[in-house]
C-alpha cells in the first residue's frame, strides 16, 4: 500500500511538472505594455528570409530588385554596435551571445579613428546597429573606419553619414524632405507665433527613442515650459488625432527594398492623440502594406539613395492619408518575436553577401 502512494505521488508530480512546463512555452511573451497579434501559419512575405526564387518577387508584399543568392545566414554571425553597454539587454532574445564582441565594438567606437578594430571571431564578421544610430554615424562619417572595419574582414551596410544625420535629426528631417518636394508627406511645421493647439514638439537631439524627446502640447503654457526644456531647435508640427498608428520597418539597397514587414499599433483605451510607450498598445503585424505606404516610402528610399534598414512611423489624416511621423534610419526596436527578427536579420546577412 505504501508502494502504491509513492507510485502515485510521483506520478502526479510529473503531471503537474509537465503541464506546467508546456504552459509557459506556450505562453506568448511580449515587451513592455505592448501585445502581438498574427496567424503564424500564414506569416508576412516580408518576414521571411529572402531567396532568389522567382516566384516570390511577383508578390505584392515583396519588391526585390535583384535576386539575392541563398546563403547560409544565422543571426550568431552578427555582432552589435551599441552606443552603451547598459543598453545590451535590448539584444537578449538573439544577440546577447555575442555580448563580448559588442563590447569590443564599443570600445573601438569611442576610441580614436587610428585605432585598430577589433577582427572578427569565427562566424562572427557582420555589423549591425540598433536601439542607437551615433554608433553608426560615429563610422560612417569617417572613411578611416569604413576602410579599416572592411580591411579587417567585417561585411555592414550602413546608410550614408548624410542619411543618419538627416533622419535623426527632427528639423533637418522635415526641412530636408520640404527642400526636395517631399514635404506633403509630413505633418504641418508651426512656429510659436503660428501654432494651431494641440500640437506636438519634438526635441531636435540625435538619438531620441521611445518617446523621449516628444511632448503634447495644448497651450502657448505648455509651449513655453517645452521649450525650456528643448530648446529653441525643437520642432513644432501638427497633432494628427487617431487611435491607430503604423511603423513600416525596410531593408533597402541603393534605395530599392528587399525586405519588409508592417505593424499597425491601436491604443487600448481609445486615445488619439498619445506617445508611444506612455500609453498601452495592441500591435498587430499586417500581412500588407497601407495602401500608399510604398509609393511614398519608394519615393523617399529612393531620393536618398538608401542602403541598409530604415523604419517608418506614420499615422492616418482623416482624408486617408499618411503623415509621416519620422523615419529611424536603424533596426527596429519594433520586431518583437524571434520569428520576426530571425527574418529580417537573415535578410540583412543575404543582402550584403549578394551586393558584396
């Protein structure tokens, strides 16, 4: 009798420890305030690594301007370029490994341009930079580095010192786009004197993410007390109100995409006019691009001649179209899943081995 307790407590105890187990494999782990929905049966084009069969190039969520070779790709060959150690944990979920080569990488990017980089380890020889764009302005604002990274055997396609500068930059950004003709796609630029309330300031900084930087406006008091804290190269531009909001994260080369995938974020309490993350979102991940979305981001990779990743954020005017928002010229913070970024780094890798 005693026997047959102890058979059937153990029995029990593998139950629970197998139940419990499964649950939290199965469980869906998400960042900060935000939940992701998508049928992972029937995943984006764009999410997936890119081939050179011809049979994907006619999708209309797929635009590839050349057919990229197949190669073997692993997100363990890639190493980070961060501008911050503490910042680290943002690549836990697939590049933490190669944490003590991020740090190198750190290293010689505050060092002195002269500074020999560190040589790649193993399967270890791609660049990557996100979370940070100085990192990447840092090198490709000086053909020192550009010439020694490659002399060392380290293979990254960066945008242009030009490209980082601009798009990081809110009053340039806007000025920029305005100088060109594109300026139809941003939100309406206000100075203080021509201000319609509510309206939205922007802090002119390099680097400014997760919603630091942005503040909502009602009043020429609120106004006032921004610019205290901003500055007098903030940027002042009209509040486009609705729920929804929509980043586009692309991989492009020489201003052409080979890689894409779309989210569309709705605030769970119905606000229209908010910064992300100071309010909760559901994010969706959208098998199609909006409509309009690539006609006005071709334009715009294009005119810039963009190689490298380049994310979008944009909202809908009431008439249909899309204000954009701003243009983060890096990886995206946004790709949550490990699908996601697997995908999209695989991409990255398969690309620069294609265009050499």
């Amino acid at each position: 009798m005693q026997q047959q307790t102890w058979i059937s407590l153990y029995i029990c105890v593998v139950v629970t420890v197998t139940i419990l187990a499964f649950t939290y494999v199965l469980t869906p782990k998400t960042r900060s305030s935000r939940s992701v929905k998508t049928n992972q049966n029937t995943m984006p084009e764009g999410m997936r690594p890119l081939h050179s069969n011809a049979g994907d190039a006619h999708h209309s969520n797929t635009q590839i301007s050349k057919p990229i070779q197949t190669t073997t790709a692993s997100t363990t060959q890639l190493c980070p370029v961060p501008k911050v150690a503490g910042k680290l944990y943002a690549w836990k979920s697939l590049l933490y490994p190669q944490r003590s080569c991020a740090l190198e990488m750190l290293s010689w990017v505050k060092a002195p341009a002269e500074t020999p980089p560190p040589r790649p380890r193993g399967d270890i020889h791609y660049l990557i930079s996100y979370v940070y764009v100085e990192p990447m302005y840092t090198i490709m604002s000086d053909q020192r580095r550009v010439d020694a990274l490659h002399a060392a055997g380290w293979k990254f396609l960066f945008p242009s010192a030009h490209v980082l500068h601009t798009f990081s930059h809110k009053a340039s950004f806007a000025e920029t786009l305005t100088q060109m003709g594109l300026g139809h796609y941003l939100p309406k630029t206000y100075t203080d004197q021509t201000v319609k309330f509510p309206a939205f300031i922007k802090s002119d900084e390099l680097d400014i993410n997760y919603g630091q930087g942005v503040r909502l406006v009602n009043n020429r008091a609120q106004l006032r007390d921004a610019r205290k804290t901003f500055g007098p190269n903030a940027v002042l531009q009209e509040a486009i109100p609705s729920e929804w909001e929509y980043t586009s994260c692309l991989l492009s080369y020489q201003g052409e995409v080979h890689s894409q995938i779309h989210f569309e974020y709705l605030a769970t309490a119905n606000q229209q006019l908010y910064v992300w993350p100071r309010v909760d979102v559901q994010t969706i991940i959208r098998k199609e691009p909006m409509p309009g979305f690539m006609e006005m981001a071709n334009e715009i990779l294009t005119a810039f001649n963009i190689s490298g990743f380049t994310n979008f954020g944009f909202k809908p005017r009431a008439d249909g179209s899309l204000a954009l928002l701003e243009i983060n010229p890096r990886f995206s913070l946004d790709l949550l899943q490990p699908f996601e970024q697997t995908a999209h780094l695989e991409a990255y890798i398969r690309l620069i081995d294609s265009v050499g």
